[in-house]
C-alpha cells in the first residue's frame, strides 16, 4: 500500500508570513520567472497604483459626502496632471485665481482634503475621517474645509495662512505602492504659512480601513496631536506622537 503521507508535499514555510502582509514573500518561480498568478497580481496592483497617481480629482463628491458641512473649492498653480507630476513646485502654491476665495477668519484649525498622488484615496478616506474628527472637537472653531486639486502637502501652508488659521490639516493621497493605491496621509502644521518646512509638521499615514489605520484610531491619535500643539504652540520634531498613538487605543490623553 502506498504511504499518502510520505507523498504529501511539505507544508508552505512561508504561508503563515504571507498572511500576515499585503508585501510579496517567497513568490515561487516558474522557470527563470515567476508563476503566472504572482505575475497577473503584479500587474493589476502596478495598475492600480498607475491609476490612482493620474486620476481626476472630484471635489463635488467629496463634498456631498461632507454632509452639509462649509466648502471652498481650489487648485494649484498647476495647469495639469501632467505638470503636477512633472513640477512639484506648482503644487505647492495656490493658483492666483483662488487666492480670493479664502477669507481670513478666526479659525482653531482649517481642513484641506487634496488629491496628492491619490485622488483613490481622498476620494473613498478624506470624508469619513472629517466627520470623524469633527465629533472629537467640540468648541473648536473650524474653518470651511478646503478641497484643493493637484495640491502637494505645503499647499496647506498658504491655505491655512490665507484664512488665519492657527493650524492647518492636510488630507491628501499618498504616493501609491504596489499593494496600498489608496493610502491617505494627515499632516499637521501649527502656524502655517508658506516656506515651512517638513520638520514642522506631523504626520498620521496609511490611513485605509480595512487594511490600513481605521478613521477612529487615526482621527484619536490626530486629536492628541492637535490639542498637544494648541497647548505647546508648535508641531514638528519637537511633539512626538507616541503618546497620541497610545491614547489612539483607548489612553487618557496626557494634555488637555
């Protein structure tokens, strides 16, 4: 009689790891190259990458999904796609016919939602995780949210300065990987006003339920941040956010 479990092939090493990341491990081969599944899967993920980087941005959407809530719809000097990806640098400032839409108030904090090299992500994340924040922040004065098209992160920096702002949010798409086309970044910048620098900001990435940071624990742990820097008067390397990331799973935060 023949032994079955003397022929049965041995168990996968790496199956428990695979489970465990989105990332490709120990794909296999066939030949010099790989198995024709892990190759069909590479392509459709580079094409959804691809498409998520040169997608429209629809700010009417996001809007009606905003509930009701105070829009203002602006774009960069970027004329388009093709110049945005190519020149960083226009999307960074706010194109000239758009500087008179925003008019300075006494805001706490000031929302943008770009489109980045994700309008995927801004599109399906950016509303939700507003709403979110906005019922952690009772007594805070927030400005209109600001959605902005071809926007590269600092373009927050002139909208939140041009409404007087004391600090501005940044939603915006990340640059896409292979196995995350939707991916949204949040990044804080006490202050703002254009030429501040990285190291000034926070950031809160891969926001992306359900495979990413579900919108309570990313808008908990953006709420620590921000009445961190309402107390400190600063954001940047000088706020850390582990604490704000311990709370993000049920702490007391450790500022009022």
């Amino acid at each position: 009689m023949t032994d079955v479990a003397a022929e049965t092939p041995e168990a996968d090493p790496f199956a428990r790891l695979r489970a465990m990341t989105p990332a490709r491990v120990a794909l296999g081969r066939s030949g010099p190259g790989l198995p024709t599944d892990a190759m069909l899967a590479f392509q459709r993920d580079h094409a959804l990458a691809r498409d998520a980087v040169h997608a429209a941005f629809d700010p009417e959407s996001v809007a009606t999904q905003l509930a009701g809530l105070p829009t203002v719809i602006v774009a960069s000097r970027a004329s388009d796609r093709a110049a945005y990806l190519r020149r960083p640098d226009l999307g960074r400032r706010l194109a000239e016919a758009d500087r008179a839409r925003l008019d300075p108030g006494d805001w706490d904090l000031v929302i943008v939602v770009a489109d980045g090299l994700s309008a995927t992500a801004a599109h399906a994340h950016a509303a939700p995780l507003v709403l979110s924040l906005g019922a952690r922040l009772p007594g805070w004065r927030i400005g209109p949210v600001v959605l902005a098209s071809m926007a590269r992160v600092a373009l927050g920096d002139e909208i939140g300065g041009r409404l007087g702002a004391r600090m501005v949010l940044m939603l915006i798409g990340e640059r896409p990987g292979l196995s995350a086309p939707d991916s949204l970044g949040a990044y804080l910048t006490w202050n703002p006003a254009v030429g501040r620098l990285d190291s000034e900001r926070n950031c809160v990435s891969n926001i992306r339920p359900p495979h990413g940071l579900g919108y309570g624990a990313a808008a908990d742990a953006l709420c620590w941040l921000m009445t961190s820097a309402r107390t400190l008067g600063l954001t940047g390397v000088a706020l850390r956010n582990d604490e704000g990331l311990a709370w993000s799973v049920g702490n007391t935060p450790p500022l009022a």
